[in-house]
C-alpha cells in the first residue's frame, strides 16, 4: 500500500479487517516496525476521534508522531499552478508539502470541503497535489469527499458484531442537523459497504440523493420506515445535497431515530461517527441505551489506523 484514501486502496477487504481485529489484540507486536520513523498529521479542520486514534496508532507501531494545524499554526497556503502571490498566501503546496515530505515517512490530512463549488470540492484539489508533491505516503485523515479511516471503522465494527450466519442488511439513514454537513462520511460509507458483504440500503429526503459513484451497490429510498424493517444495524448520518450543492433543502421533521423507529428492525444497532447533535440527529434515548455502538465505533478508529499505518510502514 502507497497510500490511503479510499476503499479502492484495499486489495482485499476481508485480509484487511482480519489485520484490525488482530491489532486490537496484539497492539504493541509491530511496534519494531515504526522506529525511527515520522509520523505526520496536517490538520485544516477541528478533530477529536480521529487525531487522538491516529496517534495511538503510531505511538502503537513506535512512531515518533507529529502533529500540526495547519490553518493556524502554518503559513496561508497557494494551491493554484502559476498564482502571482501577491494576496493573502504565504507559501505554496509545492513547497510546503515537499518539505514535509523530507521530515516525514508517512503524512496524514484532513480537510473539509467548502461547499460552495461542487466541481471544485469534488476534484480533491489539495489532497491530489498534497499526494504529487510530498513523495511520501500519505493517509487521508479525511477530505472533500471521503473519510476512509472512519468507513474501515465502520466496517470492524459491523464484524465484530454481526451474526455469523447471516449477511447483514445495513440502513444508512439521513439524519436533521442545524447547518450544512459535506457528503464525505456518507459518502465513503456507502462506497465501503458497497464493496462489503453486507445488504445496504440508503434513505434520505428527496434532494438528498450521494453521487452515483459512491451508491453503485445499494437500494436506495425516500421512506424511512420501510428501509428500516429487518435492519441488523442502522448508519445515522446528515449530510447537505449534492444535486443543489451545499444547501438544507429541509428542517428534517419526522427523521430523527428514535427507539420507536427501531422496534421495525431485527435488534438493530445504532452507528454514528460522531460527534452527534443529541435530540437532533439522534435520540438520548437510542444513543444511551443498549442498541448503540457509537462508543465501539469510535475505539476501533485506533486499529483502523494502526492496519493502515502497518501497511504504509511494511511498504517503506
């Protein structure tokens, strides 16, 4: 592996989540791997899951980890080939990303997407140039349109507790939220499970389709209840509309899951990425009680990082 920033990185998903299930066992038997090695993480975006799990991750396999946000304690960086700087940028990709790619052996970033510019956010501008010019492997912490160290979360977690003899059907439920959320985790979500053993199907309001790339291999429906029915674990997630890019085409009345929604499912478990609006996107009542596996969730973040980082290092 070279680098990681999607599904399609993975040559094979089952290895790949076996490798996970095995550093949550063993987290400290690699830990020769990464001495004397740099670990990088670029933040342009506020974290809290996935900063902290992608440093124990490191620290796990020996890694000397830094860590720097990048949009306050870095220079205002120039993305655009050929830009005369004579504005508000101080240094360009070119050579930032270069020379931490002298300091470091693995690089991480995360970045968000403006929402303003579909075609523009879609492209993966700053991630693709950060990858061209720091020579390094690099490991999307998140970015415009996929969060991969969450969706292999996910994926752990869903096979850890799945039933052995049945292929679970997995919802993807669109959630209310107060302000306009990217398309990134559901997004990538969906592209994961899409490629897992797994039924998906995805429900959202009308206006909410994902782009059809990432929605190949699920159901996807307007009504909520009837996606539900039989679920052996449902995805709370918002996100804003990719058609009308950007932008809340409804205040979501009727969409929050509650525990009288999830007496349709098979024992259903809850799943978000967190953080979670509570009483908006999900219920005290479903995120305190014995469906939810937010907090399983959120600890397997640390050996989805750290397969990933074994992979990168074993590649150096």
């Amino acid at each position: 592996m070279k680098k990681f920033t999607a599904v399609q990185d993975v040559a094979n998903l089952d290895d790949f989540v076996n490798e996970a299930l095995h550093l949550k066992q063993n987290p400290y038997a690699y830990k020769h791997l990464g001495e004397n090695k740099v670990l990088g993480l670029l933040f342009l975006n506020p974290s809290l899951r996935t900063r902290m799990s992608t440093q124990i991750a490191g620290a796990n396999l020996g890694m000397n980890v830094m860590v720097m946000n990048l949009d306050k304690e870095g220079w205002a960086l120039e993305t655009q080939e050929g830009a005369v700087m004579n504005g508000s940028t101080v240094e360009h990709i070119k050579e930032a990303a270069a020379v931490m790619g002298r300091y470091c052996d693995i690089i991480g970033i995360r970045s968000f997407p403006k929402l303003q510019n579909r075609e523009e956010d879609y492209s993966e501008d700053l991630l693709n140039k950060f990858i061209s010019y720091c020579k390094v492997p690099v490991v999307s912490l998140e970015s415009a349109t996929r969060h991969p160290l969450q969706s292999f979360a996910d994926l752990i977690t869903i096979t850890e507790n799945k039933a052995a003899s049945k292929r679970p059907k997995v919802v993807l439920t669109w959630a209310p939220h107060v302000k306009a959320i990217p398309q990134c985790v559901a997004n990538s979500f969906a592209e994961w499970m899409g490629e897992a053993d797994v039924d998906l199907v995805i429900t959202h309001p009308e206006g909410y389709e994902l782009a059809d790339e990432f929605t190949q291999n699920a159901q996807v429906t307007t009504n909520q209840q009837e996606a539900l029915q039989d679920a052996d674990f449902i995805y709370v997630k918002n996100w804003s509309s990719y058609t009308d890019y950007g932008k809340v085409l409804t205040d979501g009345e009727g969409w929050m899951l509650t525990n009288e929604k999830l007496q349709a499912t098979n024992n259903g478990k809850v799943m978000h990425c967190l953080p979670v609006r509570r009483n908006v996107e999900l219920s005290d009542e479903v995120l305190d009680g014995p469906s939810s596996l937010v907090l399983e969730q959120a600890n397997n973040r640390t050996y989805a990082a750290q397969a990933v980082l074994k992979r990168l290092l074993e590649s150096l």
